[in-house]
C-alpha cells in the first residue's frame, strides 16, 4: 500500500500541473476538456468541461488518499 501513495501523491500532484498550460486564456471561467474518448467523428464520451478549480480540489484529494496509504502499516 505504500508504493500505491506514493504514485498517488505523485499523480495528485502532476495532474494539475499538466492540465495548467490548457488555462492560458483570458477568460474568467476556466474549462478544461477532459475524456475526449472515441473515434475521429464520434466520441464515446464527450469532452467533459471541467474548472481548473475542480482539478485542485481533485488532485488535493488523490494527494490525501495516497498520504493516508503511505501511513497504513505495511501487510505481511
């Protein structure tokens, strides 16, 4: 469980700085085009917009359970 943290502090912590280039733009209301899943003209799920601001609040929280698993004893 602990190598489990740690990739997931990892991740929590570079997902934000990834998504960050993408709020470049003058506009107020960031919105983020996340799971643009699919083929060329049809996409099995739709760009979903999301605030940056929702990026940290998630990326705060993969951070605390991946802390919280660094803090479990390890198993036999």
């Amino acid at each position: 469980m602990p190598t489990l943290g740690k990739l997931l502090v990892i991740w929590g912590t570079l997902v934000p700085l990834m998504v960050l280039p993408t709020t470049a733009s003058p506009l107020t209301d960031f919105n983020i085009a996340i799971l643009n899943i699919g083929l060329a003209h049809e996409a099995w799920i739709g760009p979903i917009p999301v605030a940056y601001a929702h990026v940290i609040i998630g990326g705060l929280f993969v951070i605390g359970v991946g802390l919280s698993f660094q803090a479990l004893p390890r198993m036999a």
